[in-house]
C-alpha cells in the first residue's frame, strides 16, 4: 500500500532523513519508533508531501506520490491524526467532525460516517454541541482520531497517540486502534514512542535512529531483539 524506498530529505541544507525504507502493507498495523529527534515526524511530513525528497520514492497505491501538494496526497485515502491531538478549540465537536468530511460527496455519506465515529466515542456524539477547548485531554485526541475516521481512510497515519495522555486514555487508544484494524480493516502506520504498546499491537515494525532505520521486522520478533530490549524496552 505505501513504500518508502531510499527517502532522503530534510530542512534547509540540514538532511535529516538518510535513505530510509520503509513499507506498509494493505490491513496491517505498522509502527514506526524511536526516540525525540529520530527522524519519526519528519518521514511522516514527507509521506504527506510536507516535506519534499532530496532523493528516492514515496509510493502510495501504486502512484508514486513525492512531488505531489499535501491536498491530493491526503486525497488519495490517507488520514493523519497528528501530534498531540491538535483540534480546532474555537469550534465545537461536531465543527471539528464536518472539518473531516470535505472529501464526502454526499450528505448521506457524510451522516453515515459521524454515526460510525459516534459508535466508536459514545461521549464525543453527547457532547457534539460542546466547545473543543472545553474537553479534556483525552476527549481531544479521540476527537483528532474521530476526524481523521471521518474521511474513510485506506490508511491511517497516527502521529504518537499515547503523547501527553493519562494512563487509562493510553490503553483505550491502543484498543481503538486494535479495533479499527481488526474490525474494520483500517491499515495504520503507527508512530511512537511507547515501543511495549506499540509492539503489542503492530504486526510490523521499524525503529529509527538519527534518521536511519536501525533495527526492522516482524513484531514479536522485535520484541524479543536483545538490541532492541536494552534501547527500548528497559
């Protein structure tokens, strides 16, 4: 579904991703770790075409996508929940929601789609008429996630979830996301730092290190990586 193959890319004269590779196959959950500064949001703002390629391919269905304006990327079917749960606090929940649905169209699809997001966060549809600003922490970032469902997305990037969050928010996010995948199909790319969590429910997974994946492969096997274990998981 997505291949990164070869990404170079940076800010100014500053490369900060240094040929990286990476793939995310159709109804997987893929995550993507490593520590402040490793290079995580930066190789997300360039599959988004945020940030442009010095060098190599981004490749999303089939379309080679680098070069391409964030708004015909994000058109394609991806979704991103960024950082930190960023909403429109001046609008109301279901301001936020309409705020995903541009790409609908039709009203009936639109509708159909807040009642799938509502059935998922019970609170978000009781307090649709609330001010953003107003929710707490976690309410915020289900409601980042509820937006980006909105869309209907191929592919769900999510910009670490678990950032800032109380613990019961963490474990019910990681669950949401448990069961957009395994219920709904929806494939997702999973950025993070909490690497235990993140493991646990990827069936993939790629750590990068100062802009180079240092350690890739299949989960369970992660897990039990003595490098990885001693970095990470300690």
């Amino acid at each position: 579904m997505l291949e990164v193959r070869g990404v170079r890319a940076g800010y100014g004269g500053l490369e900060v991703l240094h040929g990286i590779d990476l793939e995310v196959r159709r109804g997987e959950v893929v995550c993507l770790l490593g520590n402040n500064a490793a290079g995580k949001t930066t190789l997300v703002n360039v599959i988004l075409g945020l940030v442009p390629v010095t060098a190599g391919t981004v490749t999303f269905l089939d379309q080679r996508v680098d070069g391409w304006p964030p708004d015909r990327i994000i058109g394609c079917g991806i979704a991103v929940v960024p950082e930190n749960g960023q909403v429109f606090t001046g609008l109301t929940v279901l301001e936020n929601l309409r705020m995903g649905l541009y790409l609908k169209r039709s009203a009936h699809d639109g509708a159909a789609a807040l009642r799938r997001v509502f059935a998922l966060y019970p609170v978000l549809e009781e307090r649709q008429r609330q001010t953003a600003g107003l929710l707490s922490g976690g309410e915020r970032q289900m409601l980042a996630v509820a937006r980006a469902l909105v869309s209907d997305p191929r592919m769900l990037i999510m910009d670490s979830p678990s950032m800032g969050l109380a613990p019961r928010y963490v474990h019910q996010q990681f669950r949401t996301i448990r069961q957009l995948n395994r219920e709904h199909g929806v494939t997702v790319l999973l950025v993070e730092q909490n690497a235990n969590m993140a493991l646990a429910l990827a069936d993939r997974g790629y750590v990068l290190q100062n802009g180079e994946v240092v350690l890739a492969g299949d989960a369970k096997g992660l897990l039990r990586n003595e490098q990885m274990r001693l970095a990470y998981l300690t």
